[in-house]
C-alpha cells in the first residue's frame, strides 16, 4: 500500500538528489543518509526483489556513470533525519524552518570565501 509506494518514491528522490549532484558538482564523491532500509538495502547490495526497485539501480548507475560521481548510502533513523524526513511526512512548516537555517549558513559561508 501506502509505505510500499513511499519506498518508491524515495528511491526516485535519491536518483534525483544525485542528478543534481551531478550537475553541480561532477566527479563528485556523496555520501548519501537514507532512513528507508529498503532503499538501502537495494544500493548497497544491488540488487531487489522488486522490479521497480531494478530500474531505479540502472538509473542510479546511468547518473552516476554520467556524472562520475563516487556514492555510498548509509542508514540513518528517521528521528536523526531532520533535514528529509520533514518534507516526506508532509510537516512543510518545519522544513520551511530548516530551509531558511541552510540558506542563512550557506549566505554567512560563502561571505568569508
């Protein structure tokens, strides 16, 4: 049902995180934190029972191959992920806050480079 779809939908995310990645930032070495042990599972041994879970690793290795990119994916517990898990449990105020906290950093960052 609906968890089936959200792991779904979270594997795209992460090949769309990684395309940006790539055009950003080629050649690029990512560590990506995933609290969805499925998603996990499937990149770090390749391999799914799902089918649709299939094609999500051969997109992911065309994006990566393309870009260049070195990936690794680690578990992380959905209470430790502040930053993703708010916008996927639709709670959009909160996220709003952290998006406005990254930009505020990136903004000071930036200003002694």
């Amino acid at each position: 049902g609906d968890v089936y779809k959200r792991q779904v939908l979270e594997f795209v995310c992460t090949i769309i995180s990684l395309k940006l990645i790539a055009m950003l930032k080629p050649t690029a070495k990512v560590v990506e934190f995933q609290d969805n042990m499925a998603v996990v599972w499937c990149c770090q041994l390749l391999s799914s029972a799902d089918p649709r879970f299939h094609e999500g690793l051969i997109l992911r290795d065309v994006v990566e191959r393309d870009g260049e990119l070195e990936t690794q994916m680690q578990y992380i517990k959905s209470d430790d992920n502040d930053v993703a898990d708010p916008a996927s449990r639709n709670k959009l105020k909160e996220m709003r806050s952290i998006i406005i906290q990254i930009k505020n950093f990136i903004r000071r960052f930036f200003r002694f480079i």
